[in-house]
C-alpha cells in the first residue's frame, strides 16, 4: 500500500557526510513525512528562510559553521526560534557535549550510534506538536476575527436596524389586528340602528294610518286591525304551526313598537300606543286559548 506524504510539515537533517543523511532517511522514512537535506550550517539556515519545518537535526562536528552555531543562528532568528532542535553526535566526544548543546536551545541530544525506533519516537513528538501548534493558532486567528468584527462600529448599527425594522413590523400588525377588532366591533351598534330605524319607520306608517282614519270618519268602534295581524276564523278550532309562529312574531313587533311609542311627547302617539298594548292583549288570548 502507497502511503501519500504529509505535507503539512518537513523534517530538515543537517550532515556534512551523505552516508550519514542517506541513513537519517531511512530511519524517517516511515512518518510519510517530508525530508529535506542540508549539507552545512549555512545551507541550514537558507532552508528555514525559505519554508517551515517541524523539527531539525543538526549534526555537531562539521567543517566550518558546526552544529552548535547552526543552533544558535537558528534560535536567533524570529522566524525560526521555535523550531524544536535535536542534535547528533558520536560516541568519541566531549561530555559536555550535551550539556553545551542545551544551553544553545537544543531540545534533545543523542549520541551516536543511536536505536532508529528511538530517534523516530522523538521525531514524532515534535511532529504532534507541530500540528496542534498548528491548529491553536488556526483557532486564534479565526477568534480574532470574530471579535473584530463584533466590535465594529457598522456591527452594531445593523443590529440596531435590525431591531428596529422588527419592532416596526410588530407595530404595523398590532395596529392592523386593533382596525380589525374596531371594524368587527362596529358593526353590531349599525345593525341595531338599521333595525331601529326599520321598527320607526313601520311606527311612522301606523301613526300616519291612523290619523287618516280619525279624519275620515273618527276611530273604529272596536280594536284597530293591525295591517300584519291575521284574522282566524271564527269557526276554526285549532291553529296551525306556522300561525302560532306568525303570532308570537307579531306580539314580539307590537311589544317593541310599544316601547317606541311611549319614548314619543305626542299625545295621538300615546294613544296609539294604548291601542297596540290592546292588540297584543288580544294575540296573547289567543295563543292562550289555542294551547288549551
């Protein structure tokens, strides 16, 4: 199976000798990550200028810049201080190799030769790092822009628009739903006056009936017929349904005619009105004496 290399970080191997950087090869080769060689200390620091690496091995003994200065240029530059550093060296050396190499910013030191499992073990701790290091600064960044963009002016003047239109909305369908309920309301006080205006109107007729009447030859000698009222039969026994709903119907109209009356200052209305309260005696006698 072809394992795809991890371009998210590389390795950098400093050595002067290429047995030495053919072997750090295969010893990394499997942490699929990619590994650029460096010949010298100074062709070390070009290549950290150039891209990122996640961690550096630097051999000490080499002609010219050794790996201690190799080191200590490294964290001597902003770019590159943070990159971890391991050195190597062999067995034949001073014993304060190490202790040399920790004061310069080296995170590890190993003395040749060394156990592969081990060196890619600490390699892979490096690598970890990189990648959250990575991740963290990814997420500060990504914080960063939300809080500037929260505290931009223009921010908060949208928001208040916003709000602003949405309370504006509220407001018109308030006041929509207080038309409604007003023109729903309004709408029982002009039935009542169309039905008032209606039982006045009818009273008018009767009244001008009734005085044409008196003109004519006096008022009748028995109760004045209503022109709505029906006359039964005199021999007729019993009522019909659709009768008695007609007479409770008009003893309803005379009651309310009566009212409207008697509201009157005429005297002749008056009158009139006495007459009807007679009528509506008389309807009520007679759903009396059909019930029994």
């Amino acid at each position: 199976m072809t394992t795809t290399p991890d371009t998210s970080s590389s390795i950098l191997i400093v050595d002067d000798m290429e047995e030495n950087l053919v072997a750090l090869e295969a010893v990394l080769g499997s942490l699929t990550q990619k590994v650029v060689r460096a010949r010298s200390g100074e062709e070390a620091l070009k290549a950290m200028l150039r891209e990122e690496f996640a961690v550096v091995l630097i051999d000490v003994l080499m002609p010219g810049m050794n790996g201690f200065e190799t080191a200590a240029n490294i964290k001597g530059l902003d770019q590159t201080k943070d990159v971890p550093i391991i050195l190597l060296t062999g067995a034949s050396v001073d014993p304060n190799y190490a202790y040399r190499g920790y004061t310069v910013g080296a995170a590890d030191f190993l003395i040749k030769p060394f156990d592969p499992w081990l060196l890619r073990t600490k390699v892979n701790v490096f690598l970890d790092l990189h990648r959250k290091n990575r991740q963290l600064a990814a997420q500060a960044e990504q914080l960063k822009r939300l809080l500037t963009n929260e505290n931009r002016p223009g921010a908060t003047e949208t928001d208040q628009a916003a709000g602003a239109s949405t309370s504006t909305s509220t407001s018109t369908s308030t006041e929509a739903r207080g038309a409604e309920e007003a023109r729903a309301s309004a709408d029982v006080p002009e039935s009542a006056a169309a039905s008032a205006t209606s039982g006045a109107a009818k009273a008018h007729g009767e009244t001008e009936a009734h005085r044409e009447t008196e003109v004519a030859g006096g008022p009748p000698e028995g109760p004045v017929p209503h022109p709505t009222t029906p006359t039964a039969p005199a021999t007729a026994t019993a009522t019909a349904p659709g009768d008695a709903a007609r007479l409770a119907d008009i003893a309803g109209q005379l009651a309310d005619l009566e009212l409207l009356l008697r509201d009157a200052s005429s005297i002749d209305r008056t009158h009139l009105a006495d007459r009807v309260a007679e009528l509506e005696e008389a309807v009520g006698r007679l759903l009396v004496q059909r019930e029994t």
